[in-house]
C-alpha cells in the first residue's frame, strides 16, 4: 500500500532498535537460534520465589544456592549497573529420544546435553562476540554469563520473550520444545524489551506424571532432593537406596520430563553439529564403562559435561545400572569393583553384587567386612537393596 504525502508511515526505527536489530542479526549468524531483551527488573517475584524454594529444602546439598541467594534473586544485586539482560538460546534437540533406551537394560542413558562437546565452551565465546558488538556500537558495559554465576536465566528468558517455564520448571519453547541451552549478556544500556512469553502448559501434566520418583511437589516447582538428575549428576554421596531402582539405567541425568512435553512436536535436531550426539555415547555398554580407568574415562568423556563428576561418582552411576540391569554376566566386573579405591564405587558395587548375586554377596559378606575400614561401605553390606 502507498503512502500519501499527507501520511508519515510507519515511525523510523530508532537508535536503540537499530542496534537490537544489528545484534539480533549477528546472534543469528553465530549460530543462535533465539534472541530477546528484558529489563534488569522485569522479574521482581524472583528474591520471594527463590527465599520459599530454600526455605522448603528444594535445593538438597547445593549450599551454593543459599551462598548467593541474594545475588541471584535479582540481575541488579548481582551488578548494580544491570539496566538490560539478553538472553540468547541455543536448539540442542537430540536425534535420539533417551527413553526410548529405559528398556535397554544393558546400556547406560545420557542426558541429550551431555552426549557431546560441553555447551559451555560453545556457547561462551559466541556470547562475547554479540556482547562486544553491543559495547563497540553503544559504548555500554557487558557481562556474559553460561550458567556461570548466580542468575535466574529460565524466569528472565520468559520475560524475554523466548518461551515459559513449564510444570517441569525448564524453559518451554514454541519452536524448540524443552530443548534450548540459554546464555545471558547483562548490560549497562537501557535496551527495547521484548513481550513476556505467555505460559501454555494449560491442563496438560505430562512432565509431572512420568517422573519416577515424584520429584514436583506442584506444578512448576521442582524438588531436587527426589530428583534423579540431581543424583546423579550433583549429589556427591551414594544415592538414596530409595532412588536406585527407580534410576533404572540412566547414568548421567534425566531426561523423561522434558521428553514427554507435548511442545516437542515442534522441535528440531540441533543444526550445532557439536551439540549431536557423539554414536560412542549414544547407548554406550554398561559392561565396558564398568571397566574404565581414569585415563579412559577422562578420553572418552572429554569435552563433555560428564567428565566434571569425575571418575568415581561416574562408576557409582554406572554400577547403580548394572544392578538394575539384571545382567548375570556383568556379575564379574562387579566383583572387581568391591576393590576400588573409592568408597563411593565400593558402596555402588556392594549394593549391585546384592542386586544381580545375593547368594554370592552372602557369602562374601564376613571376609568383605573384616577388612573394610569405611564405614559407609560396611553399612552397604547390611543395608536394604
């Protein structure tokens, strides 16, 4: 349609939305898939949300979740200059749907994040080239952060406009389903806002019903403390015996919640081709992982996120599967394990041998205890399976 003299048309862009559109472009050219602004102080329900989360224990032993609470309940206690947080996503959607593997009892599940290269190192450097542009173009300071530092990216990636947090407490997209990696640029500069996501989980409870161990306490509140992901990834002591058969063969996080929402129908394959699954880590052998040193662990896993729980807390995980796999021939490499260095195996390769061998762990039960100084492992002979 034409425009008369008489009409001035729609209103120029400004300086402002200029330079949004000029890093949106380049956010897109790196390689990122969604892009939106919000104010420092769009989210003031966040300190009240995260003091009740605390207060119910919802955190389990990550003290550092209390140790920067004050930081982390708002973007402006964390840098006082914050003005405007940019939040840019990454589609890291897995070719491979992890609970298709739960009845592959001989293969041990990795979360789709951790199949591959370290998000982190991906998505960090793509961050400082958006930030520095903004700095170049606007003079304004910048912070980046990759889940780095105490900021509540999901709750501030909905006031930007990139999705909503779901009854599964992740960030819920349109386009990407449950499958996006968020990184955040905080800056001094008074930046245009994008519209708030409006929620659209409506009646739909799917999150909330596959989860094994019943770790929502409501719909969009998650308690870490029946929360398998965190066991296996966070938690540095043995697993509860309660969450051992229910973590059936999953040795790095889970997956079922964010698998099951419907939103995924939507969703695509990550077009980062270091975000896809590496084939050695798709439905690795239970039977040879048990069998990694450290040295193999440390090449198999390198530049991925497993390799940060480090050797030990990876064969407690592992073994844990092996017991709920109902493998008789891996009873052997168990064995082997009662003599690890680490407590934490030794406990994880009792409760295995008593899982898949109890007449076997009977027997071996008195000889084991007479020499076993920890005494974490020497209630693993006597606890409940």
């Amino acid at each position: 349609m034409r425009t008369s003299i008489s009409d001035p048309g729609p209103p120029a862009p400004s300086g402002g939305e200029k330079l949004v559109a000029a890093l949106r472009e380049r956010a897109l050219a790196l390689g990122f898939d969604a892009f939106g602004i919000a104010r420092a102080d769009a989210r003031p329900d966040l300190p009240a949300k995260l003091r009740h989360a605390l207060a119910a224990g919802w955190h389990a032993d990550m003290a550092w979740m209390e140790q920067t609470e004050d930081r982390r309940g708002a973007p402006q206690r964390l840098w006082t200059d914050a003005r405007s947080v940019i939040l840019l996503g990454v589609n890291y959607g897995p070719e491979l749907d992890s609970m298709a593997l739960l009845g592959e009892k001989q293969v041990g599940i990795i979360s789709a994040y951790a199949r591959n290269r370290d998000y982190h190192d991906i998505i960090k450097g793509r961050l400082k080239e958006v930030a520095g542009l903004l700095a170049r173009r606007s003079g304004a300071e910048v912070k980046v952060f990759v889940d780095t530092a105490p900021l509540m990216e999901k709750p501030l990636a909905e006031a930007a406009g990139l999705g909503w947090q779901g009854k599964h407490s992740v960030l819920v997209s349109r386009e990407f389903g449950s499958w996006l990696f968020l990184g955040a640029i905080l800056t001094s500069a008074e930046l245009p806002a994008d519209a708030p996501q409006r929620e659209s989980c409506g009646s739909c409870t799917r999150c909330l019903d596959i989860c094994p161990t019943g770790a929502f306490p409501a719909p969009f509140q998650l308690d870490a403390r029946k929360c398998l992901a965190y066991y296996s990834v966070e938690h540095k002591g043995q697993i509860p015996r309660e969450f051992r058969i229910p973590m059936g063969n999953r040795i790095y996080g889970c997956d079922d919640c964010l698998a099951v929402c419907p939103w995924n129908k939507f969703a695509s394959v990550s077009r980062e081709a270091r975000l896809r699954s590496r084939p050695e880590l798709e439905r690795p052998a239970l039977a040879e992982l048990v069998k990694l040193d450290d040295a193999g662990f440390r090449t198999l896993f390198s530049g991925s996120p497993v390799k940060r729980i480090g050797h030990a807390r990876f064969l407690r995980n592992v073994l844990i599967g092996i017991g709920n796999s109902g493998q008789q021939a891996l009873v052997p490499a168990v064995v082997a394990r009662l003599g690890d260095p680490s407590p934490l195996v030794r406990g994880a390769a009792i409760w295995a041998l008593r899982r898949l061998d109890p007449a076997r762990a009977a027997t071996m039960r008195l000889d084991r205890l007479a020499a076993e100084s920890d005494e974490s492992v020497r209630a693993e002979w006597d606890g409940a399976v």
